[in-house]
C-alpha cells in the first residue's frame, strides 16, 4: 500500500538515480519493517515502464538487476555467494562453470581465492553486456557482518569496484547498520547518497494524523463480509506495537487477519491483535536502534559550524578569558593571610 512516506521515498529514490553519475553508491537507510523492500519493488516497476521502448529494441538489456546479500555463514561473509545470486539474478547460465579448473594439490583457501575472483569477473562481464540501469542491493547490512574495521573498508570497496568498472549506479538498501559505510574513507564519503526512510512520529501532529489515515486504508482492505474492522480507536496501541513502521504494521495485521479467519470472526478485533502483537521488548530493540540511527544522520548546528570554520568560511571563536583565580595566590613576607579571629569570651565577661 502507498503511503505519503513511502511515495517521497520513492520519488527521492528515482531523482537520485536519474541524477547520480555512473559507479555512483545511493545508500537507502531506515528502521526495520519501515517498507524498503516495497520502496524497492515500486522503484523496479517504475523502471520497467521507462525502459520498456529501450529492452523491447533490444532484448539483451536489463532494466535494472535485484540481489539480495546473504547472511553470513559462522561469522564469515562470503563473495561468491553473493556474486553467484547477482549472476542468477541476471539469467547468466552456466554459473557453476564460471570458475577455473585448479590443481587438486591447492589449499582450499587458495581455491576459494580464485573461485571469488572468477565470479566476481564474470559478474562485472554480464553489467557490461546486460546494462541495467541500476543493481538493486537489498539487506546491504550484511556486507558490515566482518571481523575488523580493515575488513569492513575491503567490503564496499568491492562493491565500489564493481560500480565503478562498469559504471553501474549501485543502490543499497538497508537498516541503520549500514552507516558503518558512509565515511570509511573520503572517496566512499565523495561516491555515496544517503536517502533516509524514516518511521512515523508519534510526537508530531501531522505525522501522527497520517498514521491513522493510513490505519484507515488498511482497516477497508480487512472488511469481512463488509464488516470492516474498527481500528482508529485502538490506534495508539497498533502505533506502540508496530514503533511507526507500516511494514511492521502491514504484516501483524496480516497475522491478525489469519487468527480471525481461523476462529471464524466477524472483523478484526483487540483480541486478535494483542494476542499477535510483537511483545514490548522486542519493540523497545527496534525502537532503540531506530533512535540512534535518527540520532546519528541528524547534523547539528555546531557540526554545520565546525566545518564552515575549517573551511575559512567562518572565523575562528576565540574561547572566552576567564578572570583570574586568586586562589592559592602568594602572599608577601608578614602579611596575614584574611580571617576571624577568635574571642575570648571570658575577658569579655570582665570588661562587661
């Protein structure tokens, strides 16, 4: 379902596209189940449509080409799997035999060494033959699941590579892990776009509004023998289940949907809800990382300074003189150091 949030994504996403130069990174960022696999299958259709004079002329062009990145195996993120689902992705045939014949007295690292290398030169072959417009990337995150920071670099350097040589626009897609990559190095910092997709705020009016609209959408399309589901009373609980997500909210309504439909409900009510509900700790984990990725693309005011200040731009603040402290200050030979001294209170008593 289309959403505000979702069609400025989607808009923001194609000028980016339409305006980045050829090997150009677009990181798409955003909290877990806020929609970035459907902002992804709405960018692929409005793709096919604007290519579709150019691959009816000539059948070898792809519009675009979707992978989606593995997890990694026991902690180890492994290219050949990544490049084998990119060659499939493009109906390469014969991907098992894309790898050269090594002697069997090789060790087997050598022998993944090589088969990487090969798939990745066959993967680079088929951008240049099939010449999509852009690589999908979806669930980029796992390109970050590396043991060391100089690993983590290697990484997207890869992936820069491969846009680079065959200058492709690379788009990933993925949570707030992958800020990890956007400023390991200044030219990764000069290649790459960020596009944040952010969730729904509770704490701002206008945003809150659409929430429930969008509650309003989902509640027709539920209707039971036309007997729709009255959710808008209840909204600040599918709000606090779902942390603003219309993703996550999409698929526990689906859940909800099911268990009605298995105890022969009427409608949707707050039972089948709750009872499908993702429980408070889970929320309270996705709301945690949401906020500190929010946290970390939101650019200060001091950072906006600091930086015109380096460049010349601004002139440089002077830090304020403090007055000076007589504190522990020397005193000269014989001068009493200030206090009250003390009475006796029976020669006062005798003077009286």
């Amino acid at each position: 379902m289309a959403h505000p949030r979702l069609a400025t994504a989607r808009d923001e996403l194609m000028d980016a596209i339409d305006g980045a130069g050829p090997g150009s990174l677009i990181l798409v960022l955003g909290p877990t189940g806020v929609g970035k696999t459907t902002l992804r299958l709405k960018a692929e259709q409005l793709l096919s449509d604007q290519l579709t004079p150019l691959t009816t002329t000539d059948p070898s062009r792809l519009p675009f080409v979707s992978v989606e990145v593995p997890p990694p195996h026991a902690g180890r993120f492994r290219w050949r799997d990544y490049f084998s689902r990119l060659l499939t992705a493009m109906n390469e045939p014969l991907i098992h035999a894309k790898t050269q014949r090594i002697q069997s007295a090789e060790s087997p690292a050598t022998m993944l060494v090589v088969a990487d290398r090969d798939l990745n030169y066959a993967a680079e072959q088929a951008l240049r033959y099939r010449r999509p417009s852009v690589v999908f990337v979806d669930e980029a995150q796992h390109l970050g699941r590396v043991t060391s920071g100089r690993r983590l670099s290697d990484q997207l350097d890869v992936i820069k590579g491969i846009a680079n040589r065959t200058g492709t626009v690379h788009v990933l897609l993925g949570t707030y892990e992958l800020l990890a990559f956007r400023n390991l190095s200044a030219q990764l910092s000069r290649r790459c776009l960020d596009l944040h997709f952010p969730r729904y705020r509770a704490d701002s009016a206008g945003e809150r509004q659409i929430f429930k609209s969008v509650l309003l959408t989902f509640q027709k399309q539920l209707a039971f023998d036309t007997v729709e589901p009255d959710l808008l009373p209840m909204w600040d609980f599918l709000y606090e289940r779902s942390v603003g997500c219309v993703g996550i909210l999409k698929e526990w309504l689906l859940r909800a949907a099911v268990r009605c439909i298995r105890r022969n409900g009427a409608a949707l009510n707050r039972e089948h809800m709750v009872s499908t509900a993702l429980s408070i700790s889970q929320c309270e984990k996705i709301l945690a990382e949401s906020r500190e990725g929010e946290t970390r693309l939101n650019e200060s005011e001091d950072a906006q300074l600091r930086l015109r200040t380096m460049l010349g731009i601004e002139a440089a603040v002077a830090p304020a003189a403090s007055a000076p402290s007589t504190k522990g200050k020397a005193l000269k030979v014989g001068q009493r150091n200030p206090q009250r001294d003390k009475i006796c209170e029976e020669a006062c008593a005798t003077y009286a």
